[in-house]
C-alpha cells in the first residue's frame, strides 16, 4: 500500500527520531512505581479490613484496587506496544529488559504482537488483511455490560487470556487470547518455527512464573497479594478503553490515508502519561520510528497538513457518537 505521509524536514525527522534513555525512564520508573505504590496501599487496606472496620476499610480497599487496576491495565497493549516497536530507549538492554517486566506482569505475548503489529501499520483497517482490528469499526459501548465490565473485571476476557497460556504454555497455540487464533496463524505460521517456539518459551516462563508466586504468596500467608500481583493488569480498564478505543473506530476502511482511517486527539497530561502519548495515532502510525516522547512535537511540525482534532477525552467520544 502506498500510504500518504506528511513532508517533513530531513533535519527535523531526524532530530524527531532520536531516542533517549532518560525519557523513557521518565515513562516506566514512575508507572511501575505507581503499581507497587498502588498495591502496597491495597494490601495494606485489605490487611486492615475485619468485622468492625470494614465500613471504611472496605471501601479503602475497593478504591485503591480501582486506582492499581487503572494503571496496571496499560501495562500489556499499550507499555508493550512501544517496547515491541523498540523505540523508547536509544539502549535496546532496556527496552527489552522492560518489555519482559511489562509483558509478564500483563500476561503479554510480545512476540506474537510483534509479528501482528508490523502486519497492522502496513495493511492499518484493510479489511482481511489487518487482523488487529475488529470490522466493521463500530463500538456497543451504550450498554451496561460495557460499563460495568471496564468499571470492574471482565471475566470471560480474563480466563481467555489465561486459558491461551495455558494452551500456549503446553504448545498448542489454537486458542483465541490477546487476538483470535486464527490471525496469530497467520502472522506466526507453522513455517515460523522460532517464532512459535518463542511464545511457547514466554507462554511457560509467565504461566510458571505467576504460578510460583501465587505458591509463595499462599505458602507465606500473603494470598491476597495473587488479586494484587498476578490478576493486578485485569481488571478497572475503564481509562485504557476511554483513551484506546478512540484510536480507528468509527473511520475509513481500505484507505491510504492515514488521516481517514486513524485518529488523534489531545489530552491533558495524565491521561497521556498512562497511554504512552497514543492520542497522537495519526502520526504514529505515518512515522512509527518517532519515540513516543517527541509524538506531539511531530504534530506540530506537520499539523499544517493534518485534519483538526478534538480535545479531551470526552470531546472525543461526543465526536465518535
């Protein structure tokens, strides 16, 4: 596909380009900060709840769960997606090294991203070719059980995820998890056979991995910190699908304009903190090798030749009704 993309200044790009250790770090110390943060504050909580403080510490505990939650689902799609792309750290030891923290605390299978996530930016909403998204690009987020679901846990997308590494782990990798069975055969074919040997390896160091600690934390008396720890990335996505969604639903399909079939908007900064700057979609998807760090200095070197966007996530999902 010839995809149509901004001119932008050799000069330019190639400062927009340049990656930094110290802005990464920026990114993921205080996000995997936050999570132990969060935690240690919902295991104290829970720690303190008994029959006759329950009316405060139960409420105590359900709000930090919602607060660690919150940030722990960023952790798998949105944390392993720029680490994947291998962009965030000009020192690849540490966008591998925190693409294995992210991918594991997530239940994530970077390899099997990976292989989708190129065939996503070269064929982006392509019908029968980009199988990242889901066609038509419509959205049931009216119902109830949408709200509730991203306000506290969806289990059956739990125990799918769950069941493909347990699938995954025994080298059967027929079952639908972060994608449909079906596309992961087709970007990691049989032919593939270091690839399919990779996320097998990954399938068994996760499942074992979480598996061992909810051993100790059990053995240990701790067996909270399994709600806190291994299923700490499942559950409150209610902020990864307000910021998420927004990315191509509702737009162009089979385009070469990313401007028709991509959207950005803009948000204020902590939103933007958790989702990695994604809101700047368009010009991520036009210049993939641009940092997540310099997105927004991207758009403005190109906004000239850009469609106006909204503001907020609240504008944006007016705009997507």
């Amino acid at each position: 596909i010839n995809w149509y993309r901004c001119k932008v200044d050799k000069a330019v790009m190639s400062e927009l380009m340049k990656r930094s250790d110290a802005r990464a770090f920026l990114q993921v110390i205080p996000q995997i900060g936050l999570f132990v943060a969060t935690g240690a504050l919902a295991y104290y909580a829970y720690l303190q709840l008994n029959a006759e403080t329950w009316p405060w510490a139960l409420p105590f505990l359900l709000g930090a769960l919602f607060l660690h939650g919150t940030n722990g689902t960023f952790f798998g799609g949105i944390a392993c997606h720029e680490l994947c792309h291998k962009t965030p750290f000009a020192t690849q030891f540490w966008n591998t090294f925190f693409l294995k923290v992210y991918a594991f605390l997530g239940w994530f299978d970077p390899t099997g991203y990976r292989a989708s996530h190129i065939r996503h930016h070269q064929v982006t909403v392509h019908k029968d070719h980009d199988g990242e998204i889901e066609q038509p690009l419509g959205l049931d987020w009216h119902g109830f059980k949408f709200v509730l679901t991203a306000l506290t846990v969806n289990v059956p997308w739990v125990w799918k995820n769950i069941r493909f590494f347990i699938y995954a782990a025994c080298g059967n990798l027929t079952q639908d998890g972060f994608f449909k069975s079906k596309w992961l055969q087709r970007v990691v074919p049989e032919t593939d056979v270091e690839g399919r040997r990779e996320i097998i390896r990954w399938a068994r160091i996760v499942l074992f991995g979480h598996l061992a600690l909810a051993a100790a934390f059990i053995l240990t008396g701790h067996w909270f910190l399994i709600v806190i720890v291994n299923l700490g990335t499942f559950y409150c996505s209610w902020l990864g699908v307000l910021t998420g969604a927004p990315q191509h639903v509702g737009l162009s399909s089979n385009v070469n304009d990313f401007r028709l079939n991509t959207r950005t908007y803009t948000c204020s900064w902590l939103p933007a903190f958790f989702y990695w700057n994604m809101q700047y979609h368009v010009e991520h998807h036009m210049f993939p090798a641009v940092p997540f760090y310099n997105l927004g200095r991207l758009r403005a070197a190109i906004v000239h030749d850009l469609p106006p966007c909204t503001h907020g996530l609240w504008a944006t999902w007016k705009d997507i009704q």
